[in-house]
C-alpha cells in the first residue's frame, strides 16, 4: 500500500508540473491558470518576446531580452524544455561563452546558471507549440517551444496551498472489492501579483 501512495504522489506532481504550465481554469474548473495563461502568450504585451512571426532559432541575444523583460530584479528561474536547454548549451559552446555556470544546490544537485540565474527544465514544457503573427494560437502542430523567465516570493509568482499542504486520507475498504481506498488531496493555485515579474520567449526552435 506504501507503494502505491508513493506511486499516486509522484503522479500528482506530475500533474502539477504540467498545470503549472498549462493550467487553465476557464477549460478546467478543477485547475489553477498555469504560467502559459498568467502571462498570456496568445496576447502581445511586453511580457511576451517572439523569435519570430512562426518562429525561429533561439539566439543568445532574445535569451538576454526575455531577462530584461522582468523588471526590479533579474528573475529566479528560466524554465525550458530540454530541447531547448540543449540547443542554449550549444549556443553558449559556439559562442566560448563563460556566462553558463555549474554549482549545486541546496541538495547537492548539480545546477545550471546562465548569467547567474538557474536554468529549470519542465518536462511538460512541449517543444510542439504554433505561432501566427508572433503569437501562441496551439500547443500542438508546430516545433516551437516556449522559455519562461520568473521571479518567485512576494509581490511576484506565489504558490498557494491550504493548510496541511499534500494530504493523505485512508477512505477504507470497498464495499463492492476486496480492496481499500486512499485518496490523495492537495489543493494548491498560482499568484502573479505583477506582470512584470514574468515572461515569456515563445517560437523558441532547434
């Protein structure tokens, strides 16, 4: 049973990671609006720094632009794809660049800076996104992909989550199975209280 409580937290992060980016409460009422709606992708504002009309090779030069997009500090995380953390540690070895950094962090995991800022990979992050006149109109049937640039704590993007956090509660055994049940609880949302604390570089490509 262990097991399979373990199991079933793993899948609800996972399901955060993913809203995280996606979520969207207007499609689903059971969901937080994920960065890809607080910012607002599919809108152009200052917020929202394109490759291009459809897209277009990520260059060191739009990285800068989307950082300078956050305004009152330089953000906390640029979160991506993997394929596009690939295609940044190619740049920065084109270029000789010394501005990407390794250390560890607070639990001896190996980090990435660029510029000083920790590189986070979302693994729900597509790299399958479509642009139309320098704006997100899908998710699907594309090869673009999106980096986000984010200041976290007060005044900026804040997690929301009720008391007790993650919640395990035994339900019991089943009438109908020879079997018990545990539900997994965790009622959690996003706060942007600034837009200028978060951006977005969209038609990010290989």
């Amino acid at each position: 049973e262990t097991s399979v409580i373990e199991l079933k937290a793993k899948a609800t992060r996972h399901k955060f990671e993913d809203t995280f980016i996606y979520g969207d409460s207007a499609v689903n009422a059971k969901q937080f609006d994920g960065l890809k709606k607080l910012i607002d992708t599919a809108t152009a504002s200052a917020q929202v720094i394109a490759m291009g009309a459809t897209g277009a090779t990520l260059t060191l030069a739009k990285l800068d632009e989307l950082i300078d997009a956050v305004k009152g500090n330089k953000p906390d995380v640029l979160l991506m794809s993997r394929r596009s953390r690939r295609k940044l540690n190619a740049l920065v070895r084109a270029a000789g660049s010394g501005m990407m950094e390794t250390e560890r962090d607070n639990w001896g995991n190996f980090i990435q800076l660029w510029n000083g800022i920790p590189v986070g990979i979302n693994d729900w992050i597509l790299d399958t996104h479509t642009l139309s006149g320098s704006l997100e109109t899908a998710t699907t049937g594309g090869a673009n992909s999106t980096i986000y640039a984010v200041s976290f704590g007060e005044g900026t993007l804040c997690g929301l989550t009720s008391p007790g956090h993650l919640a395990v509660e035994p339900i019991g055994s089943l009438e109908t199975k020879d079997a018990s049940r545990t539900r997994i609880k965790w009622y959690v949302s996003l706060a942007l209280f600034s837009s200028v604390k978060a951006a977005a570089l969209i038609g990010v490509q290989d």
